[in-house]
C-alpha cells in the first residue's frame, strides 16, 4: 500500500499507508517523482500558535473564539510535487498519459488531482523550478504591493524561499540597488549568487545605518519582510527612508519581541502595509487577482527567469523524509532554505 507523510500524535511526522480512491470523472493519478514542504506556513499550521482557541471570520473578516481548540494531529505535510501522470478519467484537459507536470499535494506516493489543477511543465523546466511556484506567488505579490520601481534600493528582510524570490523580483523590477538580510550566513550566500548586492546580519549589523551609508543617507526606497519574525520588522523600520512603502508578507505569529514604532517609523512617516497574494481583493484589483499572480509566477518560472537550483537543498529520499521533515523543517531550519524529495 502507498505511504504518505502526516503529523503524528507526538506532533513529530510519521507515515500512513492509506487506498487510493477510484479515479473521478476529470482526474488524474499522477505518480510523483519529487516533492518539497512549505516551512514556515506548515510549521505555523502545526503549532497553532497563530490560530490557537480562535478563527478567522471570512464574512465580518474579523478573528473570533472558538468553542474548543482544534489538533493540528493528522495534517498532512508537504506542499507540492512534480510526477508522471499514470492514469486519467474523463476529458484530459489537454494532458496526456505519461506527461511531467507539477501540481499541490502532500508527501505522497500517489496523488490524485483534478486535471484543471495541474500545471503543464515545458522540456526545459527543471522540477526546483516547478516546486518553487508557491512561494514565488507571495514574493511576486509582495513586490508589486510595496511598490518596488526601476532606480529603488530595496531591502529584502528575511531569506527563506519567498524572500530569495522577493529579492529577484526585485531585480526584475528594475532595482538599482538589492540587499538581502538574514542570520544563516547559507541563506545570505544563495541570495548572493542569485544577484543581491549587499547580503547582512540582522544579528551583527546595524542594517539601517549601513544602507544609509550605501544610498547616501535615503535608506530602503522599499523593504520587503519575509521573515515572519518582530525583530525582523524593527531592523526593516530603521533601514527604511523616509516615506519609503515596506510589505509585510511574512505570516506573524504571538508578538514576544518589543516591536517600537515610535523611532523610526514615526519621525519617518513610512507606509507600512501588509501583502497577502491569496487575499481578494487584490491591492490592485480588478486589473490583478490572485489567478494573475499565479499565471504570471509560473510564466517567470517556465522560462527559467527566477534562479531556484541553489534554493533547493538538501534533497532526502521519500523513505527517509519523516526524519527528514522533523530535522530540516522543525528542528534545524537554518539547514536549508527549501527541502526537496525525491521518490
């Protein structure tokens, strides 16, 4: 029987078989070939941190209290793949027995999807490419909602997969100047060999003085935060200029760090907003939606304009990726920038 990867009673990943149900009309079997997670959303979904005792109100969109805490126990991990298509009902959908494509699933060894969810993939794209769709939505959002234009010093804060991208959106864009900022000296150099400028220290460098040293006193036109994390956001505040736009696309949990707006923030007048792709509206609705931002990520990636090989590492087996996942997503973050599997 097929196994697929799901968080165990001790909150640690485990394995479960399970039956593949009976193909529907208009869906594909698809036998993977790779896989990759989604660290931080996954690890925020697992530890309920942000979601504990209470629940988003999609109508008043407001957060209210739940009656009872729900268990993050048997959510399936893992975020997309790449594989084979073996089987197909119904109408192919312009798919063909034994084509590559991508798609989302958890770490499975089968998936069942419908065939107007999967995603075509040219020859010349590589399975890191494909995989790095998701995150690349986010960074893709985030640099249009902050603003970034061609001539901008843009900072990049927070160096896990949608700010490697966010930082080569950016260079797209048209930036004149791209810094990147992170802890893990792995993550700085990725970002590095992918074409940022300047790559710092949160934890060592004063960031906001040293850019203001670069751009002759302005500092960050724009600042795209992607680290999820408070002291992420007071270094981005004292980097960014004076009314410069900054985006907050990194998914916060409970606030135990003494964010103070009061400094920089205030005296500087910046416009500071939050950026969420998936959130309709969009910001620039109705010219763009989140299946633009979705369309236009897997154009960028399909001819191979965002640089993904040096983000995907290490790549583990599918058999090994319970010990994997609880290493390199859960327990040694700073280890990798984006797990990949292989089947």
């Amino acid at each position: 029987m097929p196994k697929k990867l799901l968080l165990g009673e001790n909150f640690l990943p485990r394995f479960e078989t399970y039956d593949d149900a009976p193909l529907g009309e208009g869906f594909a079997r698809v036998r993977p070939l790779y896989g990759a997670p989604k660290h931080g959303t996954e690890m925020t979904v697992i530890t309920q941190r942000v979601y504990d005792g209470i629940y988003y109100d999609g109508g008043e969109k407001i957060f209210k209290e739940k009656a009872a805490k729900e268990s993050s126990v048997g959510f399936g991990l893992g975020n997309m793949f790449v594989g084979e298509i073996t089987e197909i009902r119904g109408g192919a959908g312009g798919f063909e027995i034994g084509e590559r494509v991508a798609g989302y699933g958890i770490l499975s060894e089968t998936q069942t999807v419908k065939t107007s969810e999967l995603l075509k993939m040219p020859g010349r794209m590589t399975w890191k490419e494909a995989v790095c769709y998701d995150p690349l939505q986010f960074a893709l959002s985030g640099a249009r909602d902050a603003g970034c234009r061609l001539g901008d010093a843009v900072l990049i804060s927070g160096l896990g997969a949608i700010g490697q991208m966010a930082a080569q959106a950016a260079r797209l864009s048209g930036a004149s100047i791209v810094a990147v900022s992170d802890p893990i000296p792995r993550r700085r150099e990725a970002a590095k060999e992918n074409g940022a400028d300047f790559a710092f220290d949160p934890e060592t460098e004063d960031v906001g003085s040293i850019l203001r040293g670069i751009t002759g006193g302005r500092g960050a036109d724009v600042v795209i935060e992607c680290s999820g994390y408070y002291e992420g956001i007071q270094s981005s505040v004292r980097a960014l200029a004076y009314n410069g736009s900054m985006a907050l696309v990194g998914w916060y949990q409970t606030c135990a760090f003494p964010l103070n707006l009061g400094l920089e923030g205030h005296m500087n007048q910046q416009n500071i907003f939050f950026s969420r792709a998936c959130s309709e509206p969009n910001r620039e609705y109705p010219r763009w939606d989140f299946a633009r931002i979705c369309a236009e990520s897997w154009r960028l990636l399909c001819e191979g304009r965002i640089k993904c090989e040096n983000l995907i590492f290490p790549i583990i087996g599918f058999g090994e990726c319970d010990g994997g996942y609880e290493k390199y997503v859960m327990n040694e973050p700073c280890e990798s920038i984006k797990l990949g599997v292989e089947y």
